[in-house]
C-alpha cells in the first residue's frame, strides 16, 4: 500500500523547521503500527531557484518507508507512506494534515503489487501481462 499526499497551504513555520520534520518521521511509524528501523535522515535543500529550497526527509520502516519534501515559499509539502503491510490510509491522511496544518490535500492510494510473492498468483498475473502486451502488437 502507498499513500501519496500533495499538501497545500501548509503553515511556512512547520515546513521550514528540520526539526517538525524529523519529530514526524520519529513518531509516525508507531502510529500507524510500523516498526522504525533507522533514525530520520533530514536535510535542507537548496535549488536552483530561491523558491525551491525546502527540508526533505526520509524514514526506513520495516515495512518499508516514509518520506517528506516540503517547500515552504509554495507552503506545499509532499507525503509517501510506503508499505507491504495495510493501514487506515483514511485516517493516516487525517493525521498527516493535521501535523502539517495542511488546508488542504490531495491524495492517492497506489497498490504495491503483492501478488508477486505468491507464486501462484505471480505466474498468473505474469501471463496476464504478456497477453496484454502482445495484443498490443
């Protein structure tokens, strides 16, 4: 599973400080049930142009990772929880709003392609996808 979160008019405060960023990183795993396995990794960048700069972010989970950009000039931030194991994608963007003071989100929930470590179901879905490529032919 992979929420992907588009914040918009974030509060400037939250996005520029390293600091919010890494506290996110630091406790969210726990709150959707996941398990940290490094500490945050959390930079500031600087782009090309001015307005580009922002604090990126980065949490290996077990289950996979966690990941924050944000811009504060735009008041924009960029949100992925990346998972093999389900969670409440409904409430994770909830709670992701409200610690960012997101007034607003948009948001997709992407599968992660899991059928692949079952065989069975991996050689399934492997003839699926030549058939569908060679009636592209």
């Amino acid at each position: 599973m992979h929420l992907v979160i588009d914040g918009f008019e974030c509060d400037y405060d939250q996005l520029a400080d390293q600091e919010h960023v890494k506290r996110f990183l630091d406790v969210y795993p726990d709150a959707i049930h996941m398990t940290k396995i490094t500490e945050p990794s959390v930079h500031i960048y600087h782009g090309p142009k001015q307005e580009d700069w922002g604090v990126s972010g980065f949490v290996i989970i077990a289950e996979s990772h966690i990941s924050v950009h944000t811009f504060p000039d735009r008041r924009h931030i960029n949100v992925d929880v990346f998972s093999c194991m389900e969670f409440d994608a409904e409430k994770a963007l909830l709670e992701i709003q409200e610690f960012f003071s997101m007034e607003s989100a948009r948001s997709w929930i992407l599968d992660r392609g899991l059928e692949h470590l079952d065989p069975a179901t991996a050689t399934q879905v492997v003839h699926q996808e030549r058939d569908a490529v060679r009636e592209r032919l």
